[in-house]
C-alpha cells in the first residue's frame, strides 16, 4: 500500500504545478498581476519539488515526465503569455498600429509557443544535465510576471511606453527561450568557493537588486542570470 501511494505523489505535486498556472492564467486575464504572479511562484516552487520527491522516492515514470511538460507550459509559458496578452489591451499603440489594437495582443501568445518549444528541447537535449541551454521558463514566467507588477505604471504610460516596444520584448525573451546560449544552472553540488564562483557571484548580486527594486527585483534579477551567463559564455 506504501509503494501505492508514494509512487504517485511526486504525480500529485507536478498537477498542484498545472493547477497553479491554471489559476494564475485567469488572473493575469483579469489583470490581477499580483495574484498572477503569486500563482506562478507557488507553481515554480512545487515545478522544484516534483522532481525532488520523485528522486528521493524512486518514483519516476514516463508519464510524469509528460505531465511535467505540459504543467511547465501552463504555467510558465501560458500564463506570462496572459500577463502579456493583458499588457497589450493596457499599453499605449504608436500611430503606426492605432488600428491593430483588437488583434495585436495576440502576439502575447507567441511566448506560449516557444515556451512549449523550450520544454521539448529540453526534454531531449542531453546536453543539459547540470546547466542549461537556452532560458528556462520558469526564468521567463518570473520576468514577466516581476514587470507586470513592478513597472505597471511605467509599460502604461503613453510617453514612456507602448505597444511596438512590448512586442520587440516578447520577440527577443522568445529567442532566449530556444536559444544556445548556455545559462548556469543554481543547484550546488558542494560549497566550494572555486566551483561555485559563478554562482555565489549571483547570489551576491541578488541581495541590492531585492533590496533597491522590491517588486520589479525578479525582473532585474533574470536580466542579472541573462548578463552572467553571457559573461560566462564569452569567458569559457
């Protein structure tokens, strides 16, 4: 009975995952950006536990693997795909677009796409076993989800912000997701200064960007990961 029910706990946790990004997708339609990224948070921190649990209780099966997949893309490929998408209906649109305003959201979705893209590259590139390559998009999920609440004002204001600018972001965050570019992964294997450099130097670099930016600091803190990274790969 034990093994019976272990076995479909770490299942049981990556649907809480899916469950989460569900909620969080309605929310960001709402325009609820608060609640949204509340949910994505709780949604990437059972995304960390699944895995875990199905580790410690030698509980992996193909089917967690495919359910993992199509959690991770609700909630960290559709769900930002919503806070954009609501954005869009938000942001001030140059002359140049003033009639494109009932279609032009729909480019939010583009990040839902190439979310899904991500995950199946991943799923099959054995090249990422203790880094990554490529965004992931619990990464993309948080940055969206850090600007819609850290910087609403600022993407809604007509002389700051509009619609063109949004869409050249979510181009550029798109190709992120499915590019080579490695990122270093945060998983310490032990907590040596020399093979956790990278690492600890991110870490530190985190502490004044939570401190100074609050609620926009997620969205500094991935564009921190995307500059070290690049740092790291032109270094190696």
């Amino acid at each position: 009975m034990a093994n019976c029910i272990t076995r479909h706990i770490p299942n049981t946790v990556t649907c809480c995952n899916l469950f989460s990004g569900c909620i969080a997708s309605v929310m960001a339609y709402e325009m609820k950006y608060e609640w949204a990224a509340f949910f994505i948070i709780l949604a990437a921190i059972f995304d960390f536990f699944d895995g875990m649990l199905a580790r410690l209780l030698d509980a992996r099966s193909p089917i967690g693997k495919d359910i993992d997949s199509l959690a991770d893309d609700i909630s960290f490929g559709f769900a930002p795909a919503m806070i954009v998408f609501s954005l869009f209906k938000e942001v001030h649109y140059p002359s140049f677009l003033a009639n494109a305003n009932e279609w032009f959201p729909y480019c939010a979705f583009i990040i839902a796409v190439f979310s899904a893209l991500r995950l199946a590259k991943f799923n099959i590139d054995t090249r990422q076993t203790t880094s990554f390559i490529g965004m992931p998009t619990p990464a993309n999920a948080l940055f969206w989800a850090s600007l819609a609440i850290g910087a609403h004002d600022t993407l809604i204001s007509e002389s700051y912000f509009n619609a063109f600018y949004l869409f050249i972001l979510v181009c550029i965050m798109s190709w992120l997701l499915v590019s080579e570019l490695p990122m270093f992964s945060l998983k310490l294997k032990n907590l040596t200064w020399t093979d956790n450099k990278i690492r600890y130097i991110f870490i530190i670099g985190c502490i004044p960007l939570l401190i100074s930016l609050k609620l926009l600091s997620f969205a500094a803190i991935i564009a921190w990961y995307l500059i070290l990274s690049i740092i790291t790969y032109k270094k190696a």
